[in-house]
C-alpha cells in the first residue's frame, strides 16, 4: 500500500451505494424506499468527502514524484511501485464516482416512476433537467474531459479503463523516464480534474438531498404514503380463509 492509500480507509462503493442501486427499484414498499434514499445519501455524501480528499492527496503525491524525477534519470523501481499504486487508486476514485452518479441518478427515476408529486417539483437545476439527467451530463463531461487528457498525451481511454488495463499501460511506460514523467503528469491532471469533479458531484447530491427532504415534508408525500401504507394492508397476501373456517369478521 502506498503511503498516500494508508491516509485513507478503504472506500468500496462499488459493492455499498451502487449496489443499493438495484434495491430501489425492487422495493415494493415505498416507505422502505424513502428510508433506503435517506440513508443512501448520507452516506454518499460521506463517501464524495473521502473521495475528494483522496483525490486531492493523490495529486499531491504525484507532484512530488515529479519533482525527484526531474532529478534523477529514472525513478527506482520501488518509487514507481508507489507510483503505480497512487494511479490505481485514482483509476478506482474515477470509478466510484461513477458508481455514485449512476445510483443517485437511478434513485431520482424511482422516485418520479412511483411519486407523481415528486415528478412535479422543478429541481432547479439548468434547462429543466432532472437530477438523473443532470448526473448523466456530469459522466458524459467527467469521461469526456479524462479522455481529452489522455489523448493528449497520446494515450487512449482503454488505457486507463479498467485496473488491469491501466497497470499494464503502467508497466510499459515505466520503462523509460519520459514515460515515466508522461504518466505522472497525466496522472496529475487526471487526479485536479477529479477533485473538480467531485466538488460539482457533491453539490449535485447536496441539491438532489434538499430537494427529497422538502417533499418528503410536504403534505402531499404524507397522502402518498398514506395511500401504498392502506394497499399494502389490504393486499391479499397472507390474509386468506384457512380451509374449514367460517367466513367472519377478523377484528
């Protein structure tokens, strides 16, 4: 482990918030929904932070590998070891903020599919976008930018795709000391641009989080709670007329 992943705990979002992901759209209870939400945007709000930080100590570190490369022909294997292991970790930071744009937008779509009064409120966000729209724009601008760097450094997107693509791209580079500056100067810019990025990710959320707290206040979300509390008590299930017994009242 590098000593800039040691600063950090573990941030698995993959298997925690994006895997929650497909749980709101299975809920059938819409209480149990809003719950989940609840609790989902805390701790993706908490999640964004230690992205950011690690995001930022990465870009730190790799500035300063730069500077000893600037004094040496070539950094020690050992170095690039940490070098290596900075980039995968900001490879994973890429990843994981993708996680979160697509869970937060998929949890914006349930709640509009199943709360007519949540589809209703504008959420203020440029050209009348919905939150779901809005984070796609934030993917579709964050790979876009990422791919731009890469380019022009003459490298592709597949490159850095994946955590075995980017280390075998890694270990090629390695081999020279202009690639190996190459690789911490696009690892530098990559790792600024994520500490913007998931500055505008978090005011997403943040904005996504005022706008659920405010309807869920509402007098109209108390109707629609109100209203899949009662189907679900009377739903059938488990409410048959065991065989042999008399049809009368159960209360």
């Amino acid at each position: 482990m590098t000593a800039t992943a040691a600063m950090l705990p573990d941030i698995s979002i993959a298997g925690g918030v994006t895997g929650e992901a497909t749980e709101f759209t299975q809920l059938a209870n819409n209480a149990e929904l809003i719950n989940l939400l609840e609790k989902s945007g805390v701790q993706v709000e908490n999640q964004l932070t230690q992205i950011s930080q690690l995001a930022e100590q990465i870009q730190n570190q790799l500035k300063i590998y730069d500077n000893m490369l600037q004094n040496t022909a070539q950094l020690p294997s050992h170095i690039w070891g940490q070098v290596e292991g900075d980039l995968k970790q900001l490879q994973n930071v890429v990843s994981q903020g993708e996680g979160i744009a697509f869970s937060m937008g998929n949890a914006d779509d349930v709640l509009r599919q199943r709360f007519q009064s949540f589809a209703d409120l504008r959420s203020n966000l440029p050209n009348g976008e919905t939150f779901s729209s809005g984070y796609q724009s934030w993917s579709d601008t964050n790979r876009d930018t990422i791919t731009g760097t890469l380019k022009a450094a003459s490298l592709t997107a597949d490159q850095f795709s994946s955590e075995e693509s980017t280390m075998s791209s890694l270990r090629s580079i390695s081999e020279t000391s202009d690639g190996q500056m190459k690789a911490l100067q696009v690892g530098h810019q990559i790792a600024a641009q994520q500490v913007a990025q998931m500055q505008k990710l978090r005011g997403l959320v943040s904005q996504q989080m005022t706008m659920m707290g405010t309807w869920y206040q509402s007098e109209q979300t108390d109707k629609d709670l109100a209203q899949a509390r009662r189907e679900k008590f009377f739903a059938p299930t488990g409410r048959g007329i065991p065989d042999g017994q008399k049809m009368e009242p159960r209360w």
